[in-house]
C-alpha cells in the first residue's frame, strides 16, 4: 500500500473517473477524517477500482454488493492508515525535500515517458491533474515509503537461532517422502478366451525378452498398452504410494534394476521396474534457509506494522462517516 501512489504513475495511471459501487455506498461525500484530513468516498472509491473489476467479472447480485461492500470497507482503512502516516510525519516537523521529488518525477518521465516532458505534461493534463496536485502525490508516496523503511522495514532482525527453530518447529514441511523412478509396461484386458489366449501368449514372449536381457524401456514402446508407452514406459520419480494399493506393494518391495513378477489387476497385467530409489529424507537447513528468512522477516514486517499504526490510531482523531 505504501507504493500506491507512485506506483500508480509508474504504471501510467493518473486518477480515475469514480463511479457509484454497492448499493448502499453513495456516489460521493465524506467517507472518513483523520484528525483534520478528510477521505471522500471519491477516493475510496477510486482506490479500490482494480479490485471492483475483478469483483464485477467474478461475482453478481447481492453476493457481488457485498463484496463492493467489503472492497470498500477495505479500502477505507487502507487509506485512513496512510493519513495517519502522513500527518505523523507532518506533525513532527518532516518534510520532503523538493529536490528528492523533483528527482522522483524525473524519474517517472525516464520510465514512463522515454525523457519526453511534454507527453508527460499531456498525460497530466488528459487526467486535469495540476502539476502541484502532482508533486503532491508523489510527496505524500515518498513520505509513505519512507515512514515505512524507517518504522517497519528497517527494525526487523531475524536471528540465526529464529531460523533454527523455525526450521526445527516445522521439519514436517521439509521432509522429502521416498520416491521411486518406475517404468511399467502395461497390458490391458480382453473380453474373450480367444483374447486372453493370444495375450497370455504375447505376455510368455515378453517376459522371454526381459530374461534374455532386452532393454526394459525398448520393450515398453513395442509392446505397453498405457499413455507411458511412446515413453518407453517411464513414470519418472513418483511416491509409490501414488500408485494403486496392489502395485505400491510390489513396487515398495522390488530392488532396483530387477523387473517383479507379473502383477494381475482386473484383467490387466503389469510388469514393473525400479530404475533407482531415494530414501525418505529432510531438506537441509541452509537449503530452505533464505526462505524460512523470508517467512520470518514478513510475519516481523506485519507485527512491526500493526504495532506502529495501533499508536496512531491512539495518537489521532478517526471518524468514520456512515
């Protein structure tokens, strides 16, 4: 939330025409005050409208009111948070230099515009934005991303004794089951003993193959009856246990390199091979280290925050407008 404002004119993206959302939501008026800031419903309205075109295409009725409803709700609070960053840092004294916004509106003209001023001057215009309205804006997001490195960003530690017992308190989340890498050659079933009579005669003659030593994979593409068989039968590295009950059980038990016996299921016939085996393991720490890191540091970033706004909250006047 605290990149909005910027953000918004490094997408391109001025300010909005507000049009009316739930019933319920006026089309405008005051939607709240922080200590002596007003928040039109204008701008909440304006705020949230990413979110009520995905609301329109995803929902309709009295779910869809709702919904606005929430969004704008939502939205409200996210700007009621944002002046009351902006007044604290005004109240103590702080200002923007205008330098650093002069250089973020340059910027801005670099990334968006290709250096060229006067498209950007005409983008300002097109959306009747004041070039002071403007500055404003880009002002109040730098006093938003500063406030926020300084409160929240810049406070959180994470240490090498958190990690440990994150890692520790969630092994479940890092353990690795035993994995097989199978092939199968699969022979379907037949409905009558004519059928089975040349297919058990074709099942004789793979099973001759394979103890002659034929390649297993090879086989699989001339004779299996499955989708793996223009793979040469390769089911890559699975769970056995994602397997049927029946097949799990052989291949649990089967040492690599061997084929098992014939496995007769519902009139179908298996024959499978276990290329290689990996044991059931843990990842390792430093593995999942920068991401139990990152886990961390934003659970620390939500707390610091909650913290910092709660004492505005307290500090300031806020009254919301119904």
């Amino acid at each position: 939330m605290f990149h909005r404002i910027i953000a918004g004119f490094i997408a391109g993206v001025f300010l909005l025409n507000v049009q009316a959302g739930a019933e319920g939501i006026p089309v405008d008026g005051y939607a709240a005050i922080v200590h002596d800031q007003i928040i039109t419903i204008g701008e909440v309205m304006t705020y949230m409208r990413p979110v009520d075109a995905q609301l329109r295409q995803a929902y309709d009725g009295e779910e869809l009111q709702q919904k606005l409803m929430e969004a704008f709700v939502k939205s409200r609070e996210t700007l009621i948070e944002e002046k009351l960053v902006i007044q604290d840092f005004e109240a103590r004294g702080l200002v923007i230099p205008e330098q650093l916004i002069d250089e973020r509106i340059n910027s801005i003209i670099h990334d968006r515009f290709d250096d060229d001023r006067a498209t950007f001057l005409e983008a300002l215009a097109s959306q009747r934005m004041t070039r002071e309205e403007m500055r404003n804006q880009v002002r109040e997001g730098l006093i938003l991303m500063i406030s926020r490195r300084q409160e929240v960003t810049d406070r959180v530690e994470i240490s090498p004794v958190a990690v440990q017992e994150a890692y520790e308190a969630n092994l479940e989340r890092y353990r690795e089951p035993g994995k097989i890498k199978l092939r199968m050659i699969v022979i379907n079933p037949v409905k009558t003993p004519e059928e089975q009579e040349v297919k058990q005669r074709e099942l004789n003659e793979i099973l001759q193959q394979l103890a002659d030593g034929r390649d297993f994979g090879e086989l699989a593409k001339e004779v299996s009856e499955d989708n793996k068989a223009q793979y040469g039968g390769d089911w890559g590295w699975i769970e056995a246990s994602s397997l049927r009950a029946e097949l799990a059980a052989v291949a649990m038990e089967l040492p690599p390199g061997e084929v098992s016996e014939v496995v007769e299921l519902d009139g179908a016939n298996y024959l499978l091979l276990v290329e290689e085996r990996k044991d059931p393991a843990v990842t390792p720490l430093e593995e999942v280290r920068s991401q139990i890191e990152r886990e961390i540091s934003m659970k620390e970033e939500e707390r610091l925050y909650n913290q910092w706004i709660n004492r505005l909250r307290e500090k300031y006047y806020i009254q919301i407008v119904n």
